[in-house]
C-alpha cells in the first residue's frame, strides 16, 4: 500500500486515493460522447443507457469522465459558465492545429495563452458550451 502523511500536525495516515472518475450533467449525453470519441480520441468504456444516458469516457491512460442527464432541468449553463469555474484539460502537442480541428467540428475559440515557462494554453468551448482546455506545458504537471 501507499501511505502518505495527511499532514505534519495531526501526522495521521492515510491511504493515497486515486480518482476514479470525474462527472457532470449535460443535456444530450448521447451527442456530446459522439463529439468527444468522433474529436478528441476518447472511448466509450460504459454506457448505461436509460433514463439518464450515462456514458463513461476514458482516454488511452486511465482518466474517465462521467456524462449523463440527471436530472434534466439542473444542467448547468455551460455556455454562461466563466471557463475557470469548470474546464476539461487536455494534453495537445500542438494547441494551434487542435483548436482550428476542433473549431471545424463545431467548438468555438474562448482565449489563449502563453506563460513564461514556455505553456500554451488554449480555452475553448466544445458545442453545448462546456469549457475545454488544450495544454501543452512547458514543464508537464506529473
């Protein structure tokens, strides 16, 4: 088992977690899982398909995401949502080619930019309005 310390002053153990899996209510899962495996390679690895439509999208690693509806009238307004509130962050070798590919299948450009140390980062939103971010760092996070 992997043990970390919580922290030093209460210097308790516990158990390293993992993330299993992030999720968020959209109004037509069945659509945005076409777009996300058809425009940025994810796969479907579970579908559970009434009443809520719930798709659970992995990429090639092991990070999975959970689309469903449910319930229906509290999906949030993507589109009004400030992208720093609720993003999706993806590796990109090359933001500029991945955005105008996306832009072309229907996302929309929200910013950009360049940090000192050589990132580029590029904040899009993909056709229901949820904000999508494409990373290349200059020093990778992990």
């Amino acid at each position: 088992m992997d043990w970390r310390w919580a922290g030093d002053a209460s210097r308790a153990k516990v158990r390293a977690m993992k993330i299993e899996h992030v999720a968020f209510n959209v109004a037509d899962p069945v659509a945005v899982a076409s777009w996300y495996v058809s425009h940025l390679g994810l796969r479907v690895v579970r579908h559970i398909p009434s009443p809520t439509q719930t798709h659970f999208l992995a990429d090639e690693e092991r990070t999975v995401i959970e689309i469903y509806c449910n319930p229906p009238d509290q999906v949030p307004d993507y589109r009004k949502m400030d992208p720093l509130i609720f993003h999706l962050a993806f590796v990109s070798a090359d933001p500029v080619a991945d955005s105008a590919r996306l832009i072309a299948a229907g996302a929309s450009h929200a910013s950009e930019v360049r940090l000192d140390d050589g990132s580029h980062l590029v904040m899009l939103r993909d056709p229901w309005g949820v904000a999508l971010q494409l990373c290349r760092r200059g020093r990778p996070l992990l």
